[in-house]
C-alpha cells in the first residue's frame, strides 16, 4: 500500500488517510521551513504506525522540497531522534 501524503495548505497541515480516517501534521511555514507544533492519529490509530508513517512521508516532502523542520511537538522531536537519516533536515 502507498501512502499519498495531502498538503492541506487551507488548513495549514499534512494529511494522511488510513483505513479511512486522517492523521495529521499541523505545520506553520517559516520562510521555505516548517515548524511542526502537533501530530495528532484518531484513537483507533494509535499504536498502528500511522503517526509514524505520516512523519516519514512529512519528511521525504520536506527533503524534496530542500526545506528544514523545527519540531515543536513532542511525538514529531522523539520521532526525528530515533530517524537519524533525517537529521539533516531538522533545523
């Protein structure tokens, strides 16, 4: 299964639909860069992987993109520690 990452730019956040419901990444851009103050999965995704795979997909974009990441949230900062081939895009 691929994931399709949505940039809901209407409501300032990244969206990922599993199993029929949304998890997200709600974001301000900083220049070209992103602060991300929260991650949120429904409760009947939690302990799935989903907020996990929405950050993996969140940080390819922002590679691709050549922007950093400032991550505010607590679940987005302990995700990007245990990710180190992603340091490089954390500002």
């Amino acid at each position: 299964m691929t994931d399709t990452l949505i940039d809901n730019r209407a409501r300032s956040r990244f969206e990922l639909e599993i199993d029929g419901q949304v998890v997200f990444a709600d974001y301000r851009r900083r220049g070209t860069d992103l602060i991300i103050p929260h991650v949120e999965a429904p409760p009947a995704l939690r302990g799935t992987g989903a907020a996990g795979r929405l950050m993996q997909a969140v940080m390819e974009q922002v590679r691709a993109e050549g922007a950093k990441v400032t991550p505010l949230c607590s679940y987005a900062a302990a995700w990007l520690r245990r990710h180190p081939e992603f340091a490089d895009q954390v500002a």
